[in-house]
C-alpha cells in the first residue's frame, strides 16, 4: 500500500511538470524577417543575401546566404553605423561565414556595446551590413546598405562628357534610400590610372562656369573609374535630398587634383539644367 501511494505521488509529480513544461515554455518562433541583397566588392565575385529575423522572444536573428565564397575561407561579417558610403564603426560582431558552406546564422539583442536593439530599431538603424574576405584582412568583399539607408528603386542618371582630356566618358547616378538621402555613384572610363580626382557640384549652368560649390563628392579613383558619396546635405549643412537633386540648377565637375582644379576631365549638367 506504501508503495502504491509513494508511485501514485510520483505519477502526479510527472504529470504536473509535463503540464508546465508544455504550457509555461514558450516556443521562440519567427514573426517576421526582411531579406536584403549584398553585392559584390573590390573584384570579389561574393553575394548573396541577409535576413533579418525577428524572434517571439525578442531576440534578432541575421541569417548570411552567399555565393562564390572561397571554399577554404572563413569570412567575418559585421553591421557598422552610417553608409557604406560613408563608412563607420562596427556596432554589431555577427557570426564568421563559412567559405564551404557560405552560411552564417547570429541571434542577439545587444550592440557589441552592451545596448539593447529590437528588431524594429535595426530595420530603422542607420547602417550597412559588410562580409571581410578574412579575419586578417579588412577588405570588404560583399556589402549592402540597411534600414533607413535601404535604397529604392527610385534612380536618375546624368551623361559626363570630356572636357581637357580626350576619351573620358561616363555617368553619374543618383539613387534615393528609404531615409530620402541620396546615394551617388559615379561611373567613368579613360581617366588617368592610379590617379585620385576630386568631384564637385557646383550651382548654375555648365555654360555660366564657374558656379558657387554646393557639394564635395569622395574621390573618383582613377583606376576603376567609381566613386560612392552619401548626400544628405550641402557644404553649408542645408538639407540636400535626393528630390532636390532632381530639379537643382547645378552641374558636376571631376577634375584632375585637389591642386589642378583648372583641368577638366568631366562635366555635365545635372537637375533643371
């Protein structure tokens, strides 16, 4: 009979922890995620995605998806603060990518600073997402911008005609973020190589030059012909947005070096003009 009763205790033990276990553990599930497409960087073929996921529990997850990874290869990625434009620090370690598999998968809901971040404030961050070719080497294989500095589909392209040296011809593209900022990437050929050419936007028509500055670009490498700048406001702090951009009386100069400013190698009018 005492043994019956010790059994029957027991029983009743198990089918109460059976019944927390079931009803007070809740299960972490997803409840939403956004994918964003990383491109390719500094020659490397890598791409590939990252989602975002955004936990029950409150904790984040980024899940790296790429392709043309070196299979032997162990690639760090991380989420840095402003633009890739603009670069930034690092404020979020994620998981190191394998080469074999191209895969990465990070859970958290701290900064590496130790502040709390939610899902919400990581799509709204001013941020971009970058993949290292190594853990030695600080060269960035594959990029993309993220939250507030996500681009749009919104994009407009202005021809560079040659100027002072013959043969150089391209483009720049203006292409608005979700935040209204515009992101601008020039694309030129036929400059000189190894050189590093200052760019400019300066007020009025080409026919009128020169203008008063308005905006410094970053350097046009003159190996790859590329250059990306982050416009958010002009050199008097005055918000410049990508819709001003449309419809400014403007025109953009690359010229030779920050001490030959007087030797064209592309301009072209740009907005109203």
């Amino acid at each position: 009979m005492e043994i019956l009763k010790k059994i029957s205790i027991l029983f009743s033990i198990f089918i109460i922890f059976s019944s927390c276990t079931k009803d007070d553990v809740e299960e972490n599930v997803e409840i939403a995620s956004k994918t964003y497409q990383l491109q390719s960087a500094n020659g490397y073929s890598v791409s590939g995605t990252a989602r975002f996921i955004n936990n029950s529990n409150g904790t984040i997850s980024v899940e790296l998806n790429l392709t043309g990874t070196p299979s032997n290869a162990m690639l760090p990625a991380y989420i840095h603060s402003n633009t890739a434009a603009e670069t930034g620090p690092i404020s979020i370690s994620l998981v190191t990518a394998s080469g074999e598999t191209g895969e990465s998968f990070t859970t958290f809901n701290t900064k590496d600073d130790g502040t709390q971040i939610s899902y919400q404030q990581l799509l709204n961050m001013d941020g971009y997402l970058t993949v290292r070719v190594d853990s030695n080497n600080s060269q960035i294989v594959a990029y993309v911008d993220i939250g507030q500095n996500e681009l749009t589909q919104n994009t407009t392209s202005y021809t560079l005609q040659e100027v002072d040296l013959d043969g150089v011809l391209g483009n720049i593209t203006f292409t608005e973020r979700i935040n209204g900022e515009a992101l601008a990437v020039f694309n030129l050929s036929n400059l000189p190589s190894g050189g590093s050419h200052p760019a400019y936007i300066y007020s009025g028509d080409l026919a009128n030059a020169p203008g008063s500055l308005i905006y410094a670009f970053n350097n046009v490498d003159g190996t790859t012909g590329k250059s990306f700048s982050n416009i958010a406001e002009d050199e008097n702090g005055n918000p410049l947005l990508y819709q001003d951009l449309l419809t400014i009386d403007a025109y953009v100069d690359v010229v030779l070096s920050e001490t030959t400013t007087n030797y064209h190698l592309a301009q072209g009018n740009i907005g109203s003009n």
